[in-house]
C-alpha cells in the first residue's frame, strides 16, 4: 500500500524525497564548512563550544529544517534518544548522521561526511552522502542505480568484479590499528593492497571501485553506515553480516551494528 504523507505518496515519488535529502546534505555541509574554515581547534573536542560540537548541531538542524517538511519521523545521532517501543512501528523513517569522521574533523584532513538514509522495513532504500570539503555528492535509491556529483557532473558508479583469490585487491583497513578479526582476515588474502580513508568514504570506497573490500570488524552505529550501504548496493556490491549472506539491517532494538564486511561482485 502506498503510504501518503505531508503530500508525499512514498512509494512514487523516491525521486522527489531524494532531491529533498540532496539538498538537505548540501546545506549541512555549508554549515559544517563555516565552522571548519574558521574555528580555533585548539577548543577541547568534546566540549559544549567545540567546533566539532557546533559543527554537529548545525549540521543537525540544517538538516532537519528540510527533511522535517516530508512529515516523515527522524533518528539522527544529533537529535533525541527515541525508544524501540516507538520507533519499532515507523514504515518509513529518515536515519542521519550530520557529521560521520569526528576524528577526520578534528585532524582536518577532510575525510568527514553528512549522511542522510531512507530506511523502510529495516532496508536503506534511498541513500545521500555529502563529502563537505571536496563539495562531492553521493546518492542512491534502490534499484536505481548509484551515482556520484561532481563538478557539475554526475557519473553512476559501479563496483568492481572480483575474485577471492585475486592478487592485489585493494582493502579499506587502518594501516595502524588492525583489529586481531581484521588481520586474520587479511592474512586470507592474496597480497593485498591497503587503502586508508576516514568515515563512510570508506565504503564509498568499494561502491565507486577504488577499493574491493572494506571489512568493519569493529563497532559501527546504524547511522555511519545506512546511507553508504545504500550506495554500495545500488552499485552492485554487498554489505554482509560477518560470515554470513545476511545484509545489515535497520533500526534493530539495539542501534549497534554487528561486525560486517562490504565487498564487491564476486566472480564466479
């Protein structure tokens, strides 16, 4: 059945929440910039006048001032703690984190995104990712295709094909801080190629090509990975429960995401 909200029929017009959450993104990342441009980080990270802080609420409620207007509830790491009891009925909810890479921000290598997600029945169906300081656009809906802003550009992403076996394939890891998980999986593979990056650009990583495969074998929250796994998953890739065929779902009772692995089409 289709769900009709604040004028939105949802299940028609994807299209039009998309361009509502693109714009959302682009705001935020104004927002953001402001701060990171001209703040003193000398301000301890995580206190209230810190530009990370500010950063995360203005980036927060610029988001907010759009994707409130859909009608459509909201679960944002910024906003307020919202139970399981209630937001277990939601068919259709936005889930954002306004500022994904806080140790990015802080180090100010630009490696920091805004995430904006459409999730229905546990699925991110519609996906926007803003990366502030290259002004680059991530976006997706489900069976649509993944595309990426650019310059004025759009070009569709897809990701590579690859092999198990393969040597060299190019894993997204922390070339310092290898969980014990993550190096065993490594071991298991051919010479591969480390490839660091902060934040969800690592799972863009895979979604674009730069990279094959991203195991996360460390805690994640549901809003720093649903909007780049609809991303990668428009562009053909997967994103699977830890040694498992079970994609990683949404909006569980506990917002902890279990140990996962992002990984191109495999080939036969």
């Amino acid at each position: 059945m289709t769900q009709v909200v604040n004028g939105f029929s949802i299940l028609m017009d994807l299209n039009q929440l998309l361009e509502v959450a693109k714009v959302a993104a682009k705001d935020a990342a104004v927002e953001i910039l402001k701060i990171y441009e001209t703040e003193d980080f000398s301000v301890e990270a995580k206190s209230d006048d810190s530009p990370l802080t500010k950063a995360d609420k203005a980036s927060h409620l610029a988001i907010l001032a759009h994707l409130e207007k859909t009608g459509l509830p909201i679960l944002s790491e910024e906003g307020r703690a919202i139970s399981y009891s209630e937001r277990k009925d939601w068919g259709y909810f936005w889930m954002i984190d306004p500022l994904d890479g806080t140790k990015e921000f802080i180090k100010r290598n630009g490696e920091f995104t805004v995430n904006i997600a459409l999730i229905h029945q546990g699925q991110s169906i519609l996906g926007v990712v803003q990366v502030p300081v290259k002004d680059e656009l991530y976006f997706a809906i489900q069976g649509k295709g993944a595309f990426k802003e650019l310059n004025n550009e759009t070009t569709e992403l897809k990701v590579n094909r690859i092999n198990l076996q393969d040597s060299g394939l190019k894993v997204v890891a922390s070339r310092s801080h290898l969980s014990d998980e993550t190096q065993v999986f490594m071991d298991g593979l051919n010479h591969p190629e480390i490839v660091s990056m902060g934040s969800s650009l690592k799972l863009l990583a895979v979604a674009e090509g730069a990279a094959d495969l991203y195991p996360r074998f460390a805690p994640t929250m549901e809003w720093d990975t649903a909007a780049a796994q609809a991303i990668v998953e428009a562009a053909g890739g997967v994103v699977t429960i830890k040694e498992s065929v079970q994609s990683v779902l949404y909006n569980k009772e506990d917002l902890l995401n279990p140990h996962f692995l992002v990984s191109c089409t495999i080939k036969r």
